[in-house]
C-alpha cells in the first residue's frame, strides 16, 4: 500500500483506541503540518508507521495534560517530536507562553525523552534536509540503547556502526580511522567482528579484490530504518 492507505490506516487505528480529550486533541491537532511531516519526512524515511504515535499525552512539570505531535517509541528509547511553525511559536507567542514551552521541552529530556524540533517551513521547501538529519539523530540514539541489549557490541563497535550510520550508510577504513582517531589495526579488527556479525557489508574496488568501503546494514533494532 501507498502512503495514503497506510496513513488512514495508522490515523484510524489509533482514533479507535481514544475517547474524550485524547481523541478530541488527535482530530483537532493532527492538522496540516502534522500530515506533511509524515508524508514527506516519516513515510519517504521509513515506509511505515510502526512505534510512531500522533498527538501523545504526557504530563509536564506541573502534572497537567500535555500532548506532544510524535512520539516515536521502538522499544526502550522515545523521541519527542514537534513541528514548528514561525507564526504559532515565535510571532504569536507571549512571554508566558514562550517560558511554559521551553519549561516543557526541558521537562520532556527529565522524562527521558529525546526532543526534536523539525521547522513547519523545511518540510515544504526543504524536506530532504530533515530526513537527514533525523536519520542520523534516530540511529544515533537506537544504536546508543536498544541495538546493544546484552552487550553485543563493544564501545569500539557502536562508535563505528555510529559513524557509518551517519555517512550515508557507505563508510572508508580511513573514515573510522580519522573519525574515531584509532590505530588501523584496531578498526580492522572491529570492523572485521562487525562483518562477521551481520552489520557491515564490505565493498570491493571495481575490477579488484582489494576491499575499499564498507556498506551498514540495518538491523530490525534500528526501526526498520530504510
């Protein structure tokens, strides 16, 4: 199915599971903004909606209701995630206001929420800026906590998957080498324990046997991730 389907699909699912305000606030807030990140960041980044839930309750710091437009939860790490346009957060905001809106985002890092603020004008003009950067952000973050359960990867071994993560996925010896300032000999060894577990891919030189960059392989961990 196409985004379309799987939007009514996903929307419909979740109206189903509220009553009262919750549903109230998800037919009211889920408005423009809310629909163009998720046709032109969320669908195009991750081709479902799986752990992502629109217009989320959570208390802040005074113990009121607050509903959050995303909130993304595969697993044991949330990220918050807020579209924000220029005139509802800048020109029409008080002094009150502005201060109850950074006491929230503050209050929301406390609850263990990673917060994310995506521009309402970038995802018109500039949507490919943000899927970029939330690709990096989220991997960041899943590599961090969910994807090493039970140690199964060193410090070494995350720090790479990290940076290869954030590179596009295409990574160069000599990339981990400056990027993480290590010996060669060390990212080798890793980056040979990494291939035999599945999460990176070598790549050899046209016409050679010579091994010159290293492809990252999603795991089921990383969301589903492309």
């Amino acid at each position: 199915m196409g985004f379309v389907e799987e939007h009514e699909k996903w929307l419909s699912r979740h109206k189903r599971r509220r009553t009262g305000e919750r549903l109230d606030r998800l037919e009211r807030g889920h408005g423009h903004g809310e629909k163009l990140f998720a046709e032109r960041v969320w669908w195009p980044l991750f081709g479902h909606f799986n752990h992502l839930h629109p217009e989320y309750e959570v208390s802040d710091w005074r113990g009121r209701p607050y509903f959050v437009d995303y909130v993304w939860k595969p697993g044991q790490v949330k990220f918050a995630i807020e579209i924000k346009g220029y005139g509802p957060h800048v020109q029409n905001t008080d002094r009150t206001r502005y201060r109850q809106e950074l006491n929230r985002e503050t209050y929301l890092q406390i609850a263990g929420y990673r917060v994310v603020a995506v521009p309402y004008d970038d995802l018109e003009s500039a949507p490919e800026l943000t899927i970029s950067l939330l690709k990096a952000l989220l991997l960041s973050g899943l590599l961090t906590n969910a994807d090493n359960e039970g140690g199964k990867y060193s410090k070494m071994e995350l720090e790479i998957l990290r940076l290869a993560a954030r590179s596009d996925g295409i990574i160069r010896p000599v990339d981990l080498v400056n990027g993480l300032a290590a010996d060669p000999k060390t990212i080798k060894r890793h980056v040979t324990q990494l291939c035999e577990k599945g999460r990176l891919k070598p790549l050899r030189a046209h016409g050679s046997n010579r091994v010159c960059r290293y492809e990252y392989i999603h795991s089921m961990l990383d969301g589903e991730l492309l």
